[in-house]
C-alpha cells in the first residue's frame, strides 16, 4: 500500500514522482552533493513555513548537552559547546516537526520526496529518521565546514540530507557549500568549533562548491560523509530551510546521545528499519 496525499489540497502535487536524473545521481555519488530544483511547489513550501514557526525551538546547546550527556550548563563550569552553541546568531533549529504534526510526516514520506531520496540514494526502500529546520540569521556569522555524521547515532555511513530553501535564497543569506568529493575521505571525527580543514589540512586543497541562488522550494542533498558549511548571511533577512534526513534502513541504532533520537528510548544494535518510530519510503512513499 502506498501514502496518497493528492486528496488533499494542501498537499496536491506530492503523489508525483520526482524525475532525478542520471547527472543528479552521479552529482551526488562522486561529488557528495547534488541539486534538487522544485522538489516542493511554493503552496507547500508557504504552508511549512507557516507551521514551522508554530514549534518550539531546540535551545542551541541541545547537541552539547545529549551527545556528552552533561548537565545544564548553568550547573557546571568550564562546560565546552560544540560549533555554534555559544552564538546566538548561529542557525537556530525547530526539530521533529513530523512526529508531532501529520502535515509534515504526509511530505517526508510522500511519493515526491521518497522518490527524490531512494533513488538518488539508488537504493530500494530508505528510512525517513528526523527532519529539523535552519534558520540562519541575518546579518549573521558563518557556519564552519564540518560532516554531520559524527553527532548522528548511526554505525555506519549512507545517510543523506535534503535541504529545503524555503524562501528564495541569494547568494548573500549563506547557501551551503560543500567540499568537492570530501565524503570519499571517511569519517572526520567531531572538531568542536573548529573548520574541520584545520584538523585535515589535506583538504584545503580541494574546491569550495555550491553556494548558488535557489527558489524557495529547491533542494540540494548532500551525504552525511560531505563536509559542508556556509558563508554568513549579510542581508537583514533570515535564510530559512527545512531538512529532512533519511537513512538505510539496514543502519543501526548506536547510542550515541542526540536529542531528536533520546526521545524515542530506542534498543541499541536495532536496525532503523525495523523500528516502529521511523516510516520505511520508497519510490512510491510510505510502505505500510
């Protein structure tokens, strides 16, 4: 059975398949990133927006406070946040919208969002694990070049990110870019604050890419393996984006603290496909 959404207006268009090219697989599996232009309409793109600002958001040093499962840093000196957690004009973040509101659950694990992911993947099903917005403020500072991976609580690579601009974004509000074929380098570790090229000079020799223009509604996708950052905003305007993260579903649950994750008490060594709490998608949407 598949997840059909075309009854409602709200979400009409998402019953479609999105038509990922060879270029775009290929972009993604050499390059570690690639361009999703138009994956939302801007009805739905207007609408998440709506919604999202609706949630609370996650306090900056959540990250900090799950994956070294410290105490509030009010109650302990000498406390070291990770990358942004001490500047307030840092991306924030709305986390775990779809497990709260179905409108956001029906796009994750729609036919058009499944399709995009599970075939640029180039793999049969995915999971849909987490989605969470960033909202980079403007004038702003910028985001160092880092991998995901590191703070995921994932035991192995495959994992991808799709990011939503969800208003139109210049050059000037701080896009991501990438570090070309960085993923085929392997697990970097987590460098704190630091611009991970500082800790693997071997990659400052590899171009900077991305950072182009996109409509709101465009996506780019990069692998949790991809170092990536972004410059600064210097408008006055927030550059807003929605994230949405799926992985294989043969990946397991490792432990490692984070703070979308904790709210599930998942078993250790489980598979994400097996559990309840994560929708399995393929290129039709929801398999149920």
């Amino acid at each position: 059975m598949t997840h059909s959404v075309s009854e409602q207006s709200d979400l009409a268009g998402l019953d479609e398949e999105y038509p990922v090219t060879e270029q775009q697989v290929s972009d993604l599996h050499e390059r570690g990133w690639a361009r999703l232009p138009g994956l939302l309409s801007t009805e739905i793109t207007e609408r998440l927006r709506e919604l999202i600002v609706t949630q609370p958001r996650r306090p900056l040093d959540a990250i900090g406070k799950s994956f070294r499962k410290i105490k509030d840093s009010s109650q302990d000196d000498g406390v070291q946040f990770l990358d942004h957690e001490s500047d307030p004009l840092h991306n924030f973040n709305h986390e775990g919208m779809a497990w709260r509101m179905p409108y956001f659950m029906s796009i994750a694990t729609s036919r058009r969002v499944a399709s995009a992911a599970v075939k640029i993947m180039q793999r049969e099903q995915a999971v849909f694990v987490q989605d969470i917005s960033f909202f980079k403020p403007g004038p702003g500072t910028p985001t160092n070049m880092h991998q995901d991976y590191a703070s995921w609580p994932f035991d192995r690579k495959g994992q991808i990110n799709v990011w939503i601009a969800l208003v139109d974004v210049s050059a000037d509000m701080g896009p991501l870019q990438y570090i070309e074929g960085s993923h085929h380098a392997g697990p970097l570790g987590l460098a704190g604050k630091l611009d991970v090229r500082a800790t693997y000079p071997e990659l400052s020799g590899r171009p900077v890419v991305g950072g182009q223009a996109l409509r709101a509604g465009d996506a780019q996708v990069h692998w949790d393996l991809t170092v990536h950052g972004a410059q600064e905003n210097s408008t006055n305007r927030v550059r807003e984006a929605y994230v949405l993260r799926f992985a294989r579903t043969d990946t397991l649950y490792n432990g490692i603290g984070h703070p979308h994750y904790d709210l599930f008490n998942l078993p250790i060594g489980k598979p994400f496909g097996e559990l309840t709490a994560f929708p399995n998608v393929d290129v039709n949407g929801l398999v149920s």
